[in-house]
C-alpha cells in the first residue's frame, strides 16, 4: 500500500513536512538548505571582510616602516655628505673626492622593492590596499546583512508548488553556485593569507634591518665628532699668555693654592699660588698653569679639579 496518494501527506506529519508532489522534497528541507547555504556564506564574508581589514591595519604599518626606513636612509645620505665633506678640507682627501663618486640619494623601501623582478608581499599590500572593514558584496562589516547573492534559489514557498523534478534541479543549480562561490572566497582568502604572511615577514626583516641601521649609524655619527674635533684643532686659533694671576675667595679672603695635585684654600698667598692665564686666539677659551709645577689645572675622570696636565689642554676642547 502506498503510504500516500497524490496530493495528500504521510500519517502523522506536519504541514511543514508535507512533501511536495511527486516526491520525497519537503518544504522544511528546502529551507533548512537555503537557510545553511546563506549562513555559510555570511560566515566567509565576515572572515573576507575581517581579513580586508586586516590587510588594512598591516598597510597602514608597512608605510609607516617605510616613512621611518626612508627618514634612517636619509640621514645616512647627510652623514656620508659630511664625511666627504670633512675628508675634502684635507688634500689627500680632495684628491680622493676627486675620483669617488657622490653618495646616492636616498630612494625609499617602496622603491627599491619595485625594483626588484620578484613578486613582493609588501608592495602588493601597499599597491592593493583594501578599505578596512569592507566586506564582499551586501554581507560584509556588521556581518548580519545580506549574503552576496541569492544563492540559495527558488523560495520554499515558491518550489512547494511545482513539481518535484524541478524542486530538485533548482536546488542543485543552487548548491552549484554555492559551491563556486565558496571556492571564490576560498581562493581570496588564501591568497590573502599568503599576503600578510609574506608582508609581516618582510616587515619583520625590514625592522632588523634598520636596528643595525641605527646603530651603524650612532657609531659613524661619533667618527664624524671625533673627526670633525681634529679638524678643528688644526685650524682654530693658538693659545696665548695673558699674564699672571692669583685667586683670592671673596667669602672667606684666601687663596687659591696647590698642595701637590689638590687644589686648596690658603691663608696666605705663596708662590704655589699663582698661575698663568692662557687665552686662545679666537674663542676666548681660558686655562690656568702652574708657575711651580707647569701643569695644567683640568678636571679627572672622576670630576675632581686636579693641576696634573701636562699637554697643552686647549688641544682638548
């Protein structure tokens, strides 16, 4: 016995389960099957729309890298000008300016990685840069709108009353585009994937790399102080006697006087206690020597006045 005739329903099922005519496709399936579809597909357009938005985020931060490696390139443009520039106040470094070439203005990460013939995670981030919190289609941000298209068909109500061929050639139609949609967002999102894997592994690279760019260039900056301190020295002004000069402590009235190395205060004033004063041509730096021991008053490594200068102390400052 047929469990059905035509047109009628199944012992004890509901109007929701009544297949349809000619079949075993019940209205409640077809639902259930749109309704999982659509929910699948607002799923990869909520992870589509949270991966632009993070491909965003890592843009924003690859050209702040590249602002801040071209501002460390810059600023080693200026210390190789100046080292040219120092070497060339000499003639033998004349000569040598004479036949080197002038260093390379800088020209920026982006730059040089578009250079390259290789395919470049970071460029591609920049070049591509999506709108942060932009999805695909009507689904994406909030993530509770619209799936992108109407991929799950013909409605229930509207397929409960044709036949069940067409029910059921409707529905495979829709579970095709479902699955090629899928397969589209499969595809974006795993190259988004390899996007970002490649970007923040070159931008890990990118960060080493400057932090031996900053310190190359703090120990290049002092060359150039030291060097630029023994030009100077060779050109600045000589040193000149003013005269002698003893001095006295307006508070207490004594004197300045030397015991050995110390400085100290004397009652008297002897002989231990007068010094001459030095001026150098020029700058007006002043320096104090010993008439006794002719050495020269300074300060020691421990930020002590001691007279234990022997060289000429104006070569120092």
């Amino acid at each position: 016995m047929a469990w059905f005739e035509q047109g009628a329903k199944p012992l004890g099922a509901t109007a929701e389960e009544a297949p349809t005519a000619q079949g075993g496709i019940t209205s409640a399936e077809v639902e259930k099957w749109e309704r999982e579809r659509n929910q699948a597909l607002q799923e990869a357009d909520q992870a589509l729309s949270t991966g632009n938005a993070t491909m965003g985020t890592l843009a924003d931060q690859q050209e702040t890298l590249d602002r801040a490696e071209l501002i460390a390139e810059s600023n080693e443009y200026m210390l190789a000008k100046s080292r040219r520039t120092l070497r060339g106040m000499t003639w033998s470094g004349w000569v040598a300016n004479m036949v080197s070439s002038e260093p390379e203005a800088p020209r920026g990460a982006r730059e040089r990685r578009a250079g390259d013939s290789r395919p470049n995670a970071q460029n591609e981030l920049l070049y591509a840069k999506p709108q942060a919190g932009a999805g695909r289609g009507g689904g994406g941000g909030g993530g509770g709108g619209a799936p992108n298209k109407d991929w799950g068909g013909t409605s229930a109500n509207a397929a409960t009353g044709g036949s069940t061929g067409s029910v059921a050639q409707q529905q495979f139609e829709a579970q095709d585009r479902y699955l090629e949609a899928q397969l589209e967002n499969i595809e974006e999102m795993s190259r988004m994937g390899t996007v970002m894997s490649g970007a923040i592994a070159g931008q890990i690279d990118q960060v080493n790399g400057m932090t031996d760019q900053v310190d190359d260039m703090q120990d290049e900056t002092r060359a150039l102080t030291r060097m630029a301190g023994r030009m100077h020295s060779k050109v600045r002004g000589k040193p000149v006697m003013r005269g002698w000069i003893a001095l006295q402590h307006v508070a207490s009235g004594k004197y300045l006087d030397l015991v050995g190395e110390e400085l100290v205060l004397a009652q008297q004033l002897r002989n231990t206690g007068r010094w001459e004063a030095h001026e150098r041509d020029g700058d007006g730096v002043s320096g104090l020597k010993s008439v006794v021991s002719r050495r020269w008053v300074g300060q020691s490594m421990t930020g002590k006045i001691r007279c234990r200068g022997k060289k000429n102390i104006f070569n120092l400052y």
